[in-house]
C-alpha cells in the first residue's frame, strides 16, 4: 500500500505542483489570518472582564455553527462538482449549479436568522443566563449577519471550486480578520459592552460578502469568455437531482462538524461559566492555529483530487493522497510537540496567568492532532469519491461521542472534561475514515515518508524537551532554545528528503516572478490522455 521512497524520486506531477503553489499561498493567508484572530483575542482577553470575553467568544461560536449550517453543504460540494464541470467541459452546469448553492445559502440564512431574532431571548439566557444584559441585542446582530456570512464562504467555495484560492485568501484569511480586529479595537476605545463587541465582530462579513460575490462574477465570466459554455446545458431538474443527491449527507454532515467544533465552548459557558470558557477558548486557539496548515493544503487540494478522480488517474491521486499526508505531518507535529513543552508560557503569552489553566487542554488536543494528522485526509478523498454518505455516518457517529462526553464530563472535570471529548471524536472520525478508504479505494496513507517525517519531529521536538523535563524543572527560556535548534535540525533532515517529499513541487512558486490567477486551470484537464482511433 505505501509508496516506496525510490518511487517517488522523480519531478512531482502537475496535480502536486500546483496543489503546493495554491497551498502555500493559502497557508501565508492563513498564518496572517491566525495572527490577526489571535491579536483579536489578545484585545478581548486583555481589555475587558472575563465575563465579557467568554460571552463574546460563546455567541460568536454560536454565529459559526449557524453560518456553516446555513451553507448547506456548499462548502465542498462546489469543490467536489465543479472540478468535474470543468473536466468534462460543462461550464454551463458549473455555471447554474453555483446559482443554486449561492440561492439555497441566502434562503438557509435568512431562514436561520429570523428564527435567533425571533428566540432571541431563549438563545442570550441559554448560553449566558444573566451574565450580560446586552446579550439579546448581541444575538440579533449576529442573526443578521448570518446570511451575509453563508453567501460569502458559498462565492468563495465556488472561486475553490474553479481553482483559484487568493479570493478566499485576501477576503476571508486576511481582508476579513483585519476588519475584525481593527473594528474591535475602536469599539474596546469606545468602552463598547458586549453588544458593541460583537457588532464589531460581525460587521465585516457584509464587506466580504459584496467582495467575494463579485470576485467569483469576474472569474466566471472571464472563464467563460475564454472557454466558453462547453456542452449542451442539462435540464436544471436533473442538475438539481444531481446536486441535492450528493449535498444532502454533506449538509448534515457539515452541521454535526460545527456543532462538534463549536458546542463545547457554549456547553461550557452554560454548565461553568463564561470565564471558564474565556481559559477554554484561549487553549483551543493553539489547536486552532495548528490545524491551519492541514486546512491550507487540504482546501487547495480538494479540487484537484476530484479533478485527478474525474479523469480516471487513481495511480497519481494516491500519490497526491500519501504525500499530503506526509506534507501535513510535517507542518503539524513539530507544532503540537512544541505545544506539549511550551503550553504554559503560550497560554499566559495570549491570555495572561488568569489562563495558564488551560494547559491540560493543550496537552489533549495535541495528542488527538497528533494522531488525526498521521491518518491522512480520508474524509478530503471520501467527499471527492462521492462518498458524501459515509463522510455523514462518521461525522455523525463523532458528534455522538462528543455530545455525550461533554455531558457526561464538563459538569464535574470542565474544561478538561470538554477537551478529553472533542479528542475523541477526532480519533473516532478520523478512525473511521481511514478504515473506509482501504475498503473502497484500497489505499491507506501511511508510507515510508510518513513515517520518517513522524521519526524526525519526535527526535527533533518531543525527545529534547523530555529529557529536559525529566532533569528538573527548564525555565521557558531554556526549552524554546532547545526546540528552536531542534528545528533547525529537523529542517535540514527535510531538505535532504525533499525529492522523496515531493517538496520540490514548491520551488515551482519560488521560479516564478508572477503567479497568474487562472480559473479553471487543473491538473487533470492538462494530463487527460488524446484518444486515438
């Protein structure tokens, strides 16, 4: 099953190639993205009272699982249909199929936000009782938002879809989180409550809705003048069918995901307190933060691997499944070994020492990343396989796990509580999924790269920091030296794995002075073999 390390010497495919230089530039968006929510979080934390802070971070989570629920599932049934148009040359299905998500997002919205206004109340007391009185007016503001929100990420799914990925960086990564920190900031110097926080928080979404809307009108029409319609139109019935078949499982499946993502932190606030969900949501920034290289590649990845499965390529979407693999164990085990040394001093660096007893949760949440990583992106190849129904049956079975922990373990262990039931879930899910890929598609992600890159971030990262530990009690100072020349070394192991690592495939960014921006332009429709008669 694994992919021999002299087999993958030679140039990497086109498919990585670009999945490296769309990753990499979603990963720089990223990482600025991640440091803006964390200035925002260092705002929050530092300039009012815990209270305040764990509302704003409660109904703020309550927007994100209501804003992903009304996306029903556009999300990545754009990135898995579109990809396919654009094979098959049916640019006027890929066409109408975005007007249909775009549509059903509004309605989903709009449906979603008239009933928070209209239970306004119920919501506010639910997840803070009587801690703020500004709460309901908090949860009308975010009610209003919420369409503008699911519009938004539907436009920038599609522009995914289509195969570029800086509309979803300058927009949502970078243009939108400096809105909110900059909105929060003048609202914090304006002695702003809870109210005034969380209209700051929320009012970008209408820039980035207007924005990625007529982002993705430009490259849909620049696509289409150059391409034009392609193929005779399907009867709007049947792309309907088509659509609906495939997106029901994934709109479930998303809604179980956000509530799984987002519900400890409201169960937390109800069955604790909004302080305790403060400390709780400053350690799970640092999960958060590390999960953001994974989604990076994995994002840009999507398309391309239901580009390569459309075209018939199973041989080169394995490759591009295991060395994706690889890639994010890379980025994201040196990360969570660092995490497991230095949580203590992070947590007091983001919140103050109000928040160093969050360090269990860390130390949790790393473990389970740790494993989810070295699993691979089986729900990613799933979701592109048309496996829409099994990626519902492992989501819904985590978000089992979870709900029932959580209720069994918040009351009387809280955050820890919280955090030992999403790791769970994520080993749960992620269990699941690797099983059902072997026995649909015959593949496993581990291979030999795999496992170097895990042997590599362990001597690197977690064995110095041990032995550190075990010899007495390091001062902070101490282990960041000894991690930083870890990395240093862990570096230059990766630079003499890179051909095997397939890493080469982002000296193509590097070569070019200019990227262009071009829509539609993927790896299988170039490498689809003529047919000769």
């Amino acid at each position: 099953m694994a992919v021999p390390l002299s087999e993958t010497t030679d140039a990497p495919p086109a498919s990585l190639t670009k999945i490296a230089r769309g990753g990499s530039a979603n990963l720089v968006g990223t990482a600025g993205g991640a440091l803006l929510t964390l200035l925002l979080t260092w705002v929050v934390t530092r300039s009012t009272e815990a209270t305040v802070a764990g509302g704003l971070f409660a109904l703020t989570s309550v927007f994100l699982i209501v804003a992903a629920i009304a996306e029903l599932g556009s999300d990545v049934s754009l990135s898995k249909f579109l990809p396919h148009f654009l094979v098959e040359d049916r640019l006027a299905d890929a066409r109408t199929t975005v007007r249909f998500a775009a549509l059903v997002s509004l309605a989903g919205g709009s449906l979603v936000g008239a009933v928070l206004i209209l239970f306004r109340g119920q919501v506010a007391d639910l997840v803070l009782g009587d801690a703020d009185p500004g709460a309901r007016r908090a949860v009308v503001v975010l009610a209003i938002c919420i369409p503008l929100a699911a519009v938004m990420n539907t436009a920038l799914s599609a522009t995914r879809g289509l195969s570029t990925i800086r509309p979803t960086v300058l927009v949502d990564k970078v243009g939108r989180a400096m809105l909110q920190v900059g909105c929060i900031v003048v609202a914090v110097a304006a002695g702003a409550g809870l109210g005034g926080l969380t209209l700051a928080w929320a009012a970008p979404y209408f820039v980035g809705a207007v924005v990625a809307v007529a982002w993705y009108e430009r490259i849909e029409h620049r696509l289409i003048s150059k391409r034009g319609l392609g193929r005779a139109a399907s009867t709007k019935k049947d792309l309907w069918r088509e659509y609906a078949v495939y997106t029901w499982p994934r709109v479930i499946s998303r809604i179980s995901q956000s509530i799984l993502q987002r519900a400890d932190i409201v169960l937390i606030a109800a069955f604790r307190s909004p302080a305790e969900a403060a400390v709780y949501t400053v350690a799970t920034r640092l999960f958060v933060i590390g999960q953001l290289g994974t989604q990076a590649i994995q994002q840009v990845a999507a398309p391309h691997t239901s580009a390569l499965l459309a075209s018939g390529d199973h041989k080169a979407t394995k490759r591009v499944f295991q060395t994706i693999t690889a890639w994010t164990m890379s980025l994201t085990w040196p990360f969570f070994l660092a995490c497991l040394a230095l949580a203590p001093m992070l947590l007091h660096l983001f919140g103050g020492s109000t928040y160093r007893s969050g360090h269990g949760v860390v130390v949790v949440l790393a473990i389970a990343a740790l494993l989810a990583a070295a699993g691979g992106p089986v729900d990613l190849i799933l979701l592109m396989a048309g496996r829409s129904g099994l990626s519902l049956v492992n989501s819904l079975v985590a978000l089992g796990v979870n709900l029932s922990l959580n209720l069994l373990l918040i009351p009387p262990l809280g955050i820890i509580g919280a955090a030992t039931a999403w790791a769970a879930a994520i080993v749960v899910r992620n269990v699941l999924g690797m099983v059902q890929v072997m026995n649909n598609l015959h593949w496993l992600p581990f291979s030999k790269l795999s496992v170097y890159v895990g042997g590599l971030a362990l001597a690197c990262f977690a064995v110095p920091a041990q032995l550190l530990q075990l010899a007495g009690d390091p001062s902070d100072g101490l282990l960041v030296v000894v991690l930083a020349v870890g990395a240093v070394g862990y570096l230059g192991a990766l630079y003499t794995l890179r051909d095997q690592l397939a890493l080469t495939a982002f000296t193509a960014m590097l070569r070019r002075r200019r990227t262009p921006d071009l829509a539609g332009d993927l790896p299988a429709a170039e490498a689809k073999p003529v047919e000769t008669s």
